[in-house]
C-alpha cells in the first residue's frame, strides 16, 4: 500500500508514538522509512542596538546534535523490525515545508506524524506544523495524539 513513508521527529513524546506506529506498520507491509528532524535556526528578535548574541553555530550545532541522536533512536528501532531506514536533519525556520521537500524528493507516498510538537505560546503564535503539513501537501497524512 505504502512503499516509503516520512515519519518527521521533534523528540517529543508524542512524536515518538508516531515513530513506533510508523514503525510497525512499515514493517508489517514491507514499507521503507524516511525520518526526519527539522532544527529551527536560532530566532533573532533585534530590540535594541546593544544585542548580545550566543555563539550561533554552537547553539545550531547542538540542536543539530540533538536531532541526529533522536533520528539514531529511529534508525536503531526500525532496525530492530527490519525497517530500512533513512534519516535526514534539516534546518529551516519553516519545519512543514522542510517536511513537504522531503516527502517529494524521497518519493514518500505518505507521511506520519504527530498531531503537534509545539506547547504553550509558541504553538499559538506559530500554528501547528502538523495543520500546514495537512494543508500542503497532496499525499496521505496519518495523524497521531
């Protein structure tokens, strides 16, 4: 039914059950895998002309880091299944499309994911990735809470 699916990660908790669910349904219908991480650049809001700055490369190298230890996690558990697996981290301050490009390029004929990543304010102001991800693409989405 499904040959390649995306399973895009944040880490979170939620995001994991839609890992282990892509996961074994992958395995039970002989699908491969693509996971994928999207790490958000560091926001720069300018306030003032006296900005201090942390060391941006750092700060993208570790959220970089973070991001290829959860995608290690999903490789290891597909793995375990005897899923291919692929990974791939991205950065972009626009996670969905991030997601999208990827589906394309990987030629993913479905894409699971969780119902949202983000908590609080952030989810407010920045809408859930999740929805655009729904609102975007052309292929099917299964969606985890």
């Amino acid at each position: 039914m499904f040959d390649n699916i995306l399973v895009p990660t944040d880490g979170s908790d939620l995001s994991e059950k839609a890992v282990k669910a892509a996961i074994r349904f992958a395995s039970i219908n002989g699908s491969k895998l693509v996971a994928i991480s999207v790490v958000e650049p560091y926001p720069i809001a300018v306030v003032s002309e006296a900005i201090v700055l942390p060391d941006l490369d750092q700060y993208e190298q570790q959220k970089r880091e973070l991001a290829e230890q959860v995608l290690k996690a999903v490789a290891d558990d597909a793995k375990e299944l005897g899923v291919t697996c692929e990974t791939r981290v991205a950065v972009s301050f626009s996670p969905y499309e991030e997601i999208i490009k990827a589906a394309k390029s990987c030629n993913c004929d479905a894409i699971f994911m969780a119902s949202h990543g983000r908590k609080g304010l952030n989810k407010l102001f920045l809408g859930s990735e999740t929805q655009k991800v729904l609102a975007h693409t052309t292929i099917p989405v299964m969606v985890f809470r």
